[in-house]
C-alpha cells in the first residue's frame, strides 16, 4: 500500500485525535470494569457506562489500525514528470453534459482521505477507466448500481502539482531556500541551526524509522542509509523548544491566512522548522528556510506579510509556544478549543 502526503498528514492527525479521546476516555472510566464513579456526577448509569466503555475499545481499534497503516506503507516521496495517470496523481476531469470540471487525487486506499477531498480509489470504476491514460484522452465506465455509462474527457494531468500536500523534501534543498536565506546560511552561526528538530519532528523522525525497518530496513541498502542518516539526526541533533515571548519561533504552531491569486484565502494550522529531516508535509509545518518561513519568523499576533516577488501574502493569529498546547493542524479546532480554555471550560 502507498500513500501520499496528504494521506500521512491526515492520518498524523487522526492518530493526535484519538490519543487524546483515549487519554480523556482512561481519566473518565479508570479501570473500565463497569464499578467505578464517573467523575464527580456519582455512580455512572450501567448503559451509558457500558456505551462509553464501547466507544473507548472503537477508537482504541481504529488507532491500531492506522499506525500499523502509517507504519506499514510505502509513501510516494517521488513522482514521475511524465503527464500518464498514476498513484498520486493529480488529474482534472469533464464528465459529458455537464459544465464544470472536476479534479481529482488518486491513491490506492481510501485512508485519512475521502471522496469529499477530492480523494479517489484506484479500485473505484472511475479510477479503473482513466489509470494509465494522459491528457486529452477520453475516458468511459458502466455506474453498477444503475447500469449507466459515464463519458468524459481527461483535461489536465499533474504528477507534481502546487495544489496538492507535498513531503517538504520532495523539493531539492537549492529550490527550497529564500534568496535572504541562502546569504546567510553560508554562516557557521545558521548552519549551527540547521542541525535542530522540534519535538513533532521528534516523533515524525521516530515514525520513520520503525515504517523502514518494517519495511525492510535491516537488509535493504536503500533504506539502510536511511535509516543511518535518520538515527544520527536523533543522536546528534538537539530538540528544541519554542519560546514563550508571543512571536513565531522555532517550534512555533500558528493559524495562517494564505491569499490566492483568485481571491481567495486557504488557511491552515502549521509548525515552523528550521529545516524538513524526513518526512514532514506542506500540510504540518513550513521551513525557515523557506521563502514563506523567512516571512513569518519574529511575526506576532495578527500580523500580515507580503512579497511581491513571490506573490505570497496573508495574516498569523493564534500563535502558541505553550509547552501544554493544544497540537493539531485543524485550525478550527484549536480556535474552539482556545474558546473553552479562556472561558474556563
């Protein structure tokens, strides 16, 4: 099974999530032998007990079930520049008779992603008819349930598409750096830098090493030097903490605003390293190094950005160097969880 890095990222997410309903769940049901109070309400009704008691088995299974996933899977680090449809490949469609068009990632399991992000499997009929094909070709398959048949039209291809979550070391280190950046980073004093990770990256660099020795690691050479650069970024490296001053550091976790050139705004909740070791995603942190890192590093509350050059511009808010914060990478989360704390819930 492969994934893609908007897989591994949600999946990442998914894991925080129920890790922390476990935790709350342990708190809420001790020892889970059906006898003990439920917090300070007194003896807990036997079926909500019984309810609560299944609910905590359901998510501790789908727990199991995703890190062996996440910790079992080849991930798709690199892709072809060719335009021929494949895993992770992002394409552009247009069904016959209807005006829009529709775009698509295909990857080869359902898992961290739905058809609601635009995710399909490469198991689906619709996937079936297009794997293989490239822009410009046409494309049909029978609907089961109504014996139908759907034509269309394959408009775009892109194996290496801006839109879609990339593993940051996908990019080669040259392309990855700022202009202002690369002067310095010449420097002994930022090179020092470079040679940190923080805590999320911490558990990401650990993630890795344990999927590549269950894939193979001990005695495939690829993988083994992997794993040796890996283990040594652990050894040698130090993990570092944000500081708590307000403005966005090493380690710091934020809320962004992004502008799109059509107007529009995406927004997301990221970390910011000083450099990807492994396999961090677009969707979990931004480097430093970075053209977008370079701007946001020293920013504070509501802060706004811009480069022309780069046609990057947007607004920071919810900032959090907190050592007990709340760690996820859904912006809207965090903010009703922010709203709970300060209300005192």
């Amino acid at each position: 099974m492969r994934l893609d890095a908007g897989q591994v990222a949600s999946i990442r997410e998914r894991i925080r999530k129920l890790e922390r309903y476990l935790q709350n769940g342990l708190n809420n049901l001790g020892s889970l032998d059906g006898t003990n109070s439920f917090g300070s309400t007194g003896t807990m009704d036997r079926l909500l007990y019984e309810e609560a008691k299944i609910n905590y088995q359901n998510a501790k299974t789908e727990l199991y079930n995703l890190e062996y996933r996440l910790l079992n899977a080849e991930y798709i680090l690199k892709q072809n520049n060719t335009n021929v449809i494949d895993i992770g490949s992002e394409i552009t469609v247009e069904f016959l008779d209807e005006d829009e068009e529709y775009s698509y990632i295909l990857v080869d399991e359902l898992i961290g992603k739905s058809s609601i992000d635009n995710y399909i499997s490469k198991d689906s009929d619709f996937a079936k008819s297009v794997f293989g094909k490239t822009r410009g070709d046409n494309f049909s398959y029978k609907v089961k349930n109504t014996g139908s048949i759907i034509y269309g039209n394959i408009l775009d291809v892109k194996n290496k598409s801006k839109h879609k979550v990339h593993f940051i070391k996908e990019k080669p280190i040259k392309y990855r750096y700022s202009k202002s950046m690369s002067e310095i980073s010449r420097r002994k004093e930022e090179k020092d830098l470079l040679t940190l990770y923080t805590i999320n990256q911490k558990i990401v660099l650990e993630q890795e090493i344990t999927r590549l020795i269950n894939l193979g690691g001990s005695t495939d050479n690829s993988l083994k030097s992997k794993l040796a650069y890996y283990r040594k970024i652990l050894k040698d490296y130090r993990c570092v903490f944000p500081i708590d001053n307000g403005t966005i550091g090493i380690g710091s976790q934020f809320s962004i605003d992004l502008n799109k050139k059509d107007g529009s705004i995406i927004t997301k909740r990221l970390e910011l390293v000083n450099i990807a070791h492994s396999t961090e995603t677009t969707d979990e942190f931004v480097e430093r190094i970075s053209p977008l890192g370079s701007m946001l590093y020293g920013l504070t509350e509501n802060d706004t950005f811009q480069n022309n050059n780069k046609m990057i511009s947007g607004k920071v808010y919810d900032i959090d160097n907190s050592k007990d914060r709340f760690n996820t990478i859904d912006h809207i989360e965090y903010k009703k969880v922010k709203s709970k704390k300060q209300l005192g819930c």
